[in-house]
C-alpha cells in the first residue's frame, strides 16, 4: 500500500483552525480534505511532537491497527505466545493490546504483545490475568573481556 505522509498541526486537523496540511514537497493540501483522509478506516496517523526546530521529540501511533514494522518489531521481541509455557510460534499470534485501546490502550510496543488465539481470546474474556504472562524476551548483545 503506497504511503503519503502528509504533516497538519493538531488544531486544523480538529478544525479549530483551518490551515493548510503538507506533503514531504512541501506543497499544500486543504485541511478539509486531510481531516476526510484522516477518517479513513485505512489512515495510519502518527503523532509527532516537534521541538521548535523541528527534531522530533515523541512519536505515537494513532490507530487500532500497528503498522508491519511495530508487528515485526513485537514478533522479534516476544517470540512466541507470552503466556507463560505456551510456545505457540509467533507467526501463530495476535498482537493483543494489554490495555483495551477503545480503554485508552496505546497502539504502541508498550501496550502491545503477542498472545496465540486461545490465550487472546481467554485475555478479551477476562479469563487470562497478567500474572500467567511471561516477560518479553532479553535480546542482550555479550562481550568478552580479556583479563
């Protein structure tokens, strides 16, 4: 799916202002239109915070769904299921948002793991408490020291 990062400050994206979105040639596109963009169930809105020369401070993603590379990312952490003794692999998991996101749960690595569908489904039930969740895995690089 092609991407077209378009940049629009917070208070036109709201409406409260109505400047202009831009795209990465700098040319404008009318708020009006990045707010319909932006309803779209297939827009990934990250937010930005900028520091006043532009240097980025936070990042945060906006939407249910993580992109591919906040899922590669979880997979390479957790490995498989995080339930403690399952070893379902990870290409058999769901991404489960610790906290619910329509609770407030960030779509973030924070808030995210990957549990198989039973354990996501005994999670989503209130079947599945945190304390059967094992941590994620330590991926430590080891050095050797010479006396």
């Amino acid at each position: 799916m092609p991407r077209s990062p378009i940049s629009i400050s917070a208070t036109d994206l709201l409406g409260y202002t109505n400047g202009p979105g831009l795209t990465l040639d700098g040319e404008p596109v009318g708020a009006a239109w990045v707010r319909e963009l932006a309803a779209s169930e297939h827009a990934v809105l990250r937010r930005l915070v900028l520091d006043p020369i532009g240097h980025v401070l936070d990042t945060q993603i906006l939407k249910y769904r993580p992109p591919e590379s906040l899922r590669q990312a979880l997979h390479w952490r957790d490995g498989t299921c995080r339930v403690a003794g399952c070893r379902a692999p990870v290409h058999e998991t769901d991404l489960d948002h610790a906290k619910a996101y329509d609770s407030g749960g960030q779509t973030s690595g924070n808030n995210l793991r990957c549990l198989c569908r039973k354990h996501h489904n005994m999670k989503s039930h209130g079947h599945l408490h945190d304390r059967h969740l094992d941590a994620p895995l330590q991926h430590v690089e080891r050095y050797r020291t010479t006396p």
